[in-house]
C-alpha cells in the first residue's frame, strides 16, 4: 500500500479514482440505466482508493461516489432535491464504503473486540 503524507494529495488521487468511476457509468448510461443501480462502478472505486491510500483514502472516495451517485443518478436530474429512498440508499452506501475501508487498510477490528468473539 502506498502512503500519501498529505491530505490533499490523498482527496486529489481519490477524486481521480471516483471520476473515472462516474464518467465510465455516465459512458454506459444510456444502454444500461445506471439509475437502477447508482452505485455500481463506485463500488470498485472505494476498494481501490482504500487499497493504495489507506482507510482515509477510502472513506474520502466513499464520500466523493456518494455525492456523485446522488447527484447524476438517484435524484432528478441535476438536482439535490432530497429524496427519502435516495437518502436512505446512499446512507447505506456511505456506511458500506466506511466498513470496506476500514476492513480492507488492515484495521479488521479492534484487538479487544477480537478476542471478545473468540470467547
């Protein structure tokens, strides 16, 4: 895993990561509806931030995909109208996204936690 020392690079590399996500699911929008599933592509784009960048890495490319996803797909066009079922779903996403990070930057759980379930 590399380490970035600072967080502007780690928001820049990021943003890079989701971008691609967004414009790569904004290319197949019009063959595959990717209002149906919002969050498709951005599901590989938080593991791979969380990969090189770390847990804050992947918890700012958790944020950037929801943002985008709410943005582009879930409310109307070009809107932050807020939408319960869009809220709901993207919360969800935001959560999903936190633990993957977490998970995947090497921090399965704490050692107290650990041993508390092998009991």
């Amino acid at each position: 895993m590399l380490k970035f020392k600072s967080l502007a690079q780690d928001c820049l590399i990021a943003l890079v990561i989701v971008l691609a996500a967004l414009l790569l699911m904004l290319g197949l929008d019009p063959w595959l509806e990717m209002t149906q599933t919002p969050f498709l592509l951005f599901f590989g784009a938080v593991p791979m931030a969380a990969l090189y960048l770390g847990r804050r890495g992947g918890i700012i490319a958790t944020v950037l995909s929801a943002l985008f996803a709410y943005y582009f797909f879930i409310t109307s066009p070009n809107s932050f109208s807020p939408n319960v079922v869009g809220v709901g779903r993207t919360l969800i996403f935001i959560a999903e996204g936190i633990l993957l990070s977490i998970l995947i930057s090497g921090g399965q759980f704490p050692a107290a936690l650990r041993r508390k379930m092998q009991r």
